[in-house]
C-alpha cells in the first residue's frame, strides 16, 4: 500500500504560448499510514503534484504507481482510485451547492453508492469530526462562515472515508484556535485509522508537530526529502528559497552561539522547552 | 480540458499586427467579413485566402492555435454543408439515393459556405488574438463615440465589454477548479443520458453562480472604492492615437476589397470545375 511516483514532469497549457512547467523530474515514495507535510512558496507546484495523486491531472512524462499498480495504465479504474485517495483543495468552501450542509456533505458517499442512512451516518460522523456544530447542520452552506464552510467542505471529503487524505492548505484563513482544532482532528484519524495524510501547508510549526516527514518543493522539483528535523538543519539554504525553519530552530541555533549546549534539532516549541530545562538543569547540577 | 477554447484569447507575440491600432483592427476585421460574401467566384476565394494566410503570417501567431480555434464550430460547419449539400437544388443532379439529391449547384454552394464560414471564425479570432480585451474594447468605445449624441451609453457598455471580457478567463479557471473538486469528490460529468448529465451539472453550476456574484459583487465595491462613477468626464490614461502604419494598414485593406470584389464578380462561377 503506497503511491509512488517516477520522473514525474507536468507541464500547463502544453503547447500554446502559455506553457508553463509546474513539475520537474519528481520522483517520491509515500508508505501507506505515513503523514507526509509538503512545503513549498507560492508557485513551487504543491497544488499540482496533489492532483496527479488521484489522478485528476495526469502526468506529462512520468509514472505514479498507486498500490504498486501503474494507473496511467489502459482500462486503470479511475473512480476507485478517487475513492481511496480523498483530496481536498485549496479553499473548498468554493465547491460547496446542496441545500445544507448535511446534504453537501452526503455528496461523496452518494457518488459511491451508498444507501441514504449510511450516506447520512457518514455525513454525521464527518461533521463531528471536524468541529462543525450541529445547530449548523441544517443551514444553507452559504450562509455559514468562512470557517464553518471550511470545516463542512474538509468534512465532505471525509465522510468518503480515503485510505489517503490529501489537504491543500486546510487552514489558510482560520483563527489559531479552528487551525489546532481541524489538525489535531487530522491527526487523530491518522492515529486511530492508519490513515496516509498528505499535508500541504505554509506553515512550519505545523508540519513540524505533525508530520513524519517533510518533503520541500521548489520551481516544480523535489528539494528534500526526510524528517523535518533533518530538512530543518538546511535552514540557510530553505531561507534562500523563500521559507524558514520553524522559530524555535533560530532561538536554538542562537543559544548555541551564545555558548549553551543545546541540541537544534528541536522542531516545536514543548521540545525546545524540555531541551533548554535539560541544560539548565545539568549546567547547575555540574557548577 | 476546458480551457482548449480559444475564441476570444489573446496570443501574446510582437509583430506588426499586434501593434496595430485596435481601431485599425476593428474596422478592418469587419470590412473581411462582408468582403466575404461579396464575391462569387473561385478568383475571389483564392484571393481572400491569400490574403488571409498573409495575415496570419505576419501576426506570428501559430497556425496549430487557430485551427484549434474552429473544434468548437465543427457541429455548425457540418450542419450547414448538409443542409446546403441535400437542400440545394440546382444544376446537373450529382447523385440521387432514396430522398436525398445532390446537384451540382448544391455541391457548390455547401462548400463555399463552409470555407466562408471557417474564414469567418479565422477572421474574427485573429482579431482577438492580436488585440487584448483591453484595447478592443478602447477601440469600439472610440469606434462607437459618435453615438454619444443620440444618447446611447458608449462608455457604460464599453465598461460592461471589457469587464465581461476580462471574466471569461477567470470564470473558465473557477470551472475547472470547481469540476476538479467535484470529480475527486465522485461526481460524474460525463456518463449517463442527457437529464442525467444535467442533473450531474448542478454541483458545478451552483458554486459556479455563487462566485459569479461574488466576484461581480466584489468589483463593484472596488469600483466604487475608487469613485467610478461611469464616462462623463473621464480621460484615458493612454488615448488612442492614429501612427503611419495604421493609416497603410488601411490603405492596404481597401486596396483589397476593392480588388476581391471587383476580380470576384468579374471572373465567373464555374471555373473552378475545369
Ligand atoms: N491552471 C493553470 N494553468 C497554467 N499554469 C498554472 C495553472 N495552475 C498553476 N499554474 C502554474 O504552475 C505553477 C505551480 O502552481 P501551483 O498551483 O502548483 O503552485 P502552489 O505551490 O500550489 O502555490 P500556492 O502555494 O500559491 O498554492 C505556478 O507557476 C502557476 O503559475
Ligand atoms: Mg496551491
């Protein structure tokens, strides 16, 4: 249970004056029950590669095997691979039409056939999941807030139930508060199912307390690939391409200048935390 | 995949035609069409052909593009060479099984109507492959500024053009981005009979509405926000200005419909069949 992708090229607007190469050569290996953060600035091609993953663009070179199965192949069964492979886009709330919420939400169960009360009881147990509050259920989507929309579109991806989630920028625009509370929910499925997770994000800290692994895109080619703590190392030349380490790596490296023995492979706050204490404490106990 | 449509684009390249005033364009554009349907006679096609293929050269923009242009046409173009093929009746008859006749005259007719047919679309996208929204519209508000004084809002539908030019590409991408989603959500666009298939496009029209309005919503605010308050009084950041080559391009450009249309009526109807 994998996908993996082989010298995988996209180029936009193939042959007009428009062309543009939004992937370059990307070869990667994503295990089943990983939880993958992608990261990238504006343009480097995340949002282009996730939609190869189910298929939705289809590469212009290249080979992405789901399963161990090439699904480039003639006769490959493209609605089965959309069913396990669950993505859900940047600003979903632009994709929500039913009448309320609940029933925007029964529209992916409904495409897989399920029976009305289970389509219904899938919708309910989505919605829970992602926070959104019941009295929501029965209003019209777009009256809700931005950030209830958000949670509704997420939880309409859900209720499919992937065996692969793939989230492009879940929580841009939201409070602190929404952002924690959609990823701890994310993590939690990804716990409790042995569910893969595919995290596109702008943010450091998130991934850092998330993911398992951190892949770095820019100008359309894989950059790193490894645990974030080790991509964190590079964060001279992840600067030079736009991004940062997270905040606590910076403070770490300082105080090491500043002639404390801390590790800087810290990635969030709580670990730096420890890890300072740490020192402390053994510089007393020694002094 | 929807993006394939190619009317209406703008191709960016520089050459002479591009820098040609979109006035210029405007007009001459106009004057091909009708000269189309003016002439008669093989001479008078081969000259517009010529003509039009000299055109084309000279914008640089790549022949592939514009034929991709006419796939939208092609039910249209087939539908008026039948009917013109089966209904015409007309001269020597050619062929004749169960109800339908072909004659001479039909054969003919068909096949001249689908090349001006095609010449038409090639035309007309040539023009809007060389002008951008922008200053097409420019040009049909100065084109159109004389109708100022019977009290037709020139400026207003000027504005009105431009903003629904500028729309197209912008609601095309939200189409795709809104289809994608609903795909990967399990949604089925293209199976099924047609109430199906209608059915099958709420979930792309509704959000598509919705931001539709959103957007137009969004521009008025920011319209406002800068206190547009529609033509009157209101001056051009770069007014058009005629240069030489734009009085040569029309020069050029009457020097051939004088010529299609003098050659075209001259020269008779049949001689393109030996
Ligand atoms: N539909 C499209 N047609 C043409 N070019 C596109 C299209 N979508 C994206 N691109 C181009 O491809 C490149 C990669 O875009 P992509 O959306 O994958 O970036 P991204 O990493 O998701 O950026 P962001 O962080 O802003 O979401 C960009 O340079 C963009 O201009
Ligand atoms: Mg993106």
């Amino acid at each position: 249970m994998s996908i993996k992708l082989e010298h995988l090229n996209y180029i936009y607007s193939q042959g007009t004056a428009y062309e543009k190469k939004a992937l370059n050569d990307v070869c990667l290996e994503i295990p089943h029950g990983e939880f993958v953060g992608i990261i990238g600035h504006t343009g480097s091609g995340k949002s282009t590669l996730i939609q190869h993953l189910n298929g939705l663009l289809r590469a212009s070179s290249g080979e992405l095997y789901y399963n161990g199965e090439n699904i480039y192949r003639e006769g490959y069964d493209m609605r089965k691979l959309r069913n396990e492979v669950g993505l859900v886009f940047q600003y979903p709330e632009h994709q929500l039409f039913e009448i309320d919420a609940l029933t925007d939400v029964c529209f992916g169960p409904k495409n897989q056939g399920l029976s009305p009360e289970e389509c219904r009881e899938r919708a309910l147990e989505a919605l829970r999941l992602v926070g959104l509050k019941e009295k929501y259920y029965q209003s019209s989507p777009f009256e809700l807030s931005g950030g209830q929309k958000r949670r509704t579109a997420i939880a309409g991806v859900l209720a499919m139930r992937p065996k692969v989630l793939v989230l492009d920028e879940p929580t841009a625009g939201l409070d602190p508060k929404g952002r924690d509370d959609i990823l701890d929910q994310i993590a939690y499925l990804h716990e409790k199912s042995d569910m893969t997770v595919i995290l596109v994000s702008h943010s450091m800290e998130d991934i850092a307390r998330y993911a398992d692994r951190l892949i770095v895109m820019n100008k359309g080619a894989v950059m790193y690939n490894d645990e974030p703590k080790k991509v964190f190392e590079h964060y001279r030349e992840l600067e030079e391409v736009g991004l940062a380490a997270p905040q606590v790596t910076y403070i770490m490296h300082d105080l090491v200048k500043r002639g404390m023995s801390v590790r800087t492979d810290v990635t969030t706050v709580a670990e730096a935390a420890d890890e300072i204490m740490r020192t402390l404490v053994h510089h007393c106990t020694n002094s | 995949m929807i993006r394939d449509i190619t009317i209406g684009q703008y191709y960016p390249a520089k050459s002479m035609i591009h820098r040609l005033d979109p006035r210029v364009k405007l007009v001459c554009t106009l004057l091909y069409l009708v000269s189309l349907f003016m002439f008669r006679s093989i001479s008078g096609y081969l000259i517009a052909t010529l003509f039009l293929a000299a055109v084309i050269r000279i914008s640089r923009v790549p022949f592939s593009f514009i034929v991709r242009g006419l796939k939208p046409i092609v039910m249209l173009l087939m539908i008026t060479v039948l009917f013109n093929l089966f209904l015409t009746r007309n001269g020597e008859v050619l062929f004749h099984a169960w109800i339908f006749t072909v004659t001479e005259g039909g054969l003919v007719t068909a096949v001249y109507m689908a090349v001006r047919l095609i010449y038409l679309i090639i035309g007309s996208s040539l023009m809007t492959f060389t002008t951008t929204p922008n200053e097409l519209t420019d040009g049909i508000e100065a084109l159109l500024h004389p109708l100022n004084k019977i009290h037709v809002p020139v400026h207003e539908v000027a504005m009105m053009m431009s903003i629904a030019l500028r729309f197209i590409p912008i609601l095309l991408e939200e189409t795709d981005k809104i289809m994608k989603a609903q795909i990967a959500r399990g949604a089925d666009f293209e199976s099924g009979n047609i109430i199906q298939r209608a059915k099958s496009m709420i979930p792309l029209l509704v959000p598509l509405f919705v931001s539709a309005f959103r957007r137009a919503n969004d521009l008025a605010m920011a319209m406002e926000a800068r206190c547009y308050r529609g033509g009157e009084g209101r001056t051009k950041m770069k007014p058009l200005r005629y240069k030489c080559r734009d009085y040569a391009a029309y020069i050029v450009m009457i020097a051939y419909v004088v010529f299609v249309v003098a050659v075209g009526r001259m020269l008779p109807l049949h001689v393109w069949i030996f």
